[in-house]
C-alpha cells in the first residue's frame, strides 16, 4: 500500500471541499485567504519599518 504525500491529501480535500460546498464557496474562501495574507505581509512590512526607525533613533 502507498503512502500519500502532503500534494495528494491536499488535492484531496480540495476535492471533498468542492464536492460539498460547491466551487463557488470555495473559490470564495480562496480569496479570502488571500486578503488575508496580503494583510498580514503589509502589517508585517509595516511593523519591521517601524522597528529599524526606532533602532536607527537610538544609535
């Protein structure tokens, strides 16, 4: 018996997630996850900037 690897279970549950919710709402989630991270990055981003100013100050 194979084992599956990460690429196959992730396939599979994307699979079972359309089946269910319909592709629509998964699309829906997709997009939203990507806000998200997009978020994230920029507040990231932001704090990394405000830390070296503060460092930079200090010198």
């Amino acid at each position: 018996m194979a084992f599956l690897g990460p690429a196959e279970i992730v396939l599979i549950v994307v699979v079972i997630a359309i089946f269910f919710f319909g592709k629509d709402k998964v699309l829906d989630w997709a997009r939203t996850a990507g806000q998200a991270k997009k978020e994230f990055s920029a507040g990231t981003k932001e704090e990394t900037k405000k830390k070296r100013k503060k460092t930079k100050k200090k010198k």
